[in-house]
C-alpha cells in the first residue's frame, strides 16, 4: 500500500473513468478509513479504524464487491458533502446502459474519497 496515488481530484477523476484498478482504488479506502497492513505479521492492523467500521469491517472489505460495505460508505458521507462530484468536479453521471454496480460503487468510493479530501484539505475551496 505504500505505492498510492496522491489523494486529489486528479486520482478522483482517475477512479470514476476507471483509469486506476479496483485493488488500488480499495487500499485507498482502506488507508483513509484507517486501515493499515502490517507485513511483519501479515495481518491487517485497525486500531486507526473508527469504532462503527471496526465492529462491521475487522478487515477491510472490498468496496467494488460489496454493496452493503459501499451502503455504509454512502452513509458515512456527511450530508452537504453527497453532491461533491457534480458539485466540484462537474461529473454529470454515467451514461444509461454504460454502467452497472461496479461503476456505481467507483462513483461512490470516488465521492467519499473527494468528501475526505474536502474535510482534510484546503484543496477544494
């Protein structure tokens, strides 16, 4: 995981046109959530990890795969941050019948990683 792309809109927009493969896009959740590999007992560490991901999630889940993990992460995103891709990034969707759930999850991912930026950064103001 020590190889991630930086975390801005550039990695964003790389996310939601599919530019950046799935296990990337997940061990960039994953270190924002606070998760965090420890090769010296090849186990995952989440001590970082807040309490209501920790009880659901001991292990990182996958996002592309899992819809209730991807449910939880919509609803971790605070309210006047759930529009931050069209909002900031002008992202007007997909178009119908060129996307399915993965798509959909990436989006998803893609807006809660932007609301971390925003809520971390100076970047987007």
């Amino acid at each position: 995981m020590s190889n991630l792309p930086p975390l801005n809109t550039e990695t964003i927009w790389a996310i939601i046109n599919d530019k950046i493969d799935d296990a990337t896009v997940n061990e960039l959740v994953w270190y924002y959530l606070g998760y965090r590999y420890d090769s010296s007992s090849a186990k995952w560490n989440n001590n970082e990890v807040a309490q209501e991901w920790q009880d659901e999630y001991p292990q990182p889940p996958n996002f592309i795969d899992s819809r209730p993990a991807t449910v939880k992460l919509t609803r971790s995103v605070p309210q006047g941050n759930k529009q931050l891709l069209k909002e900031k990034l002008g992202f007007k969707g997909y178009k119908l019948g060129e996307f399915g759930p993965r798509q959909t999850r990436r989006a998803t991912v893609a807006n809660w990683l932007l609301s971390y930026l925003q809520q971390n950064s100076n970047q987007l103001e």
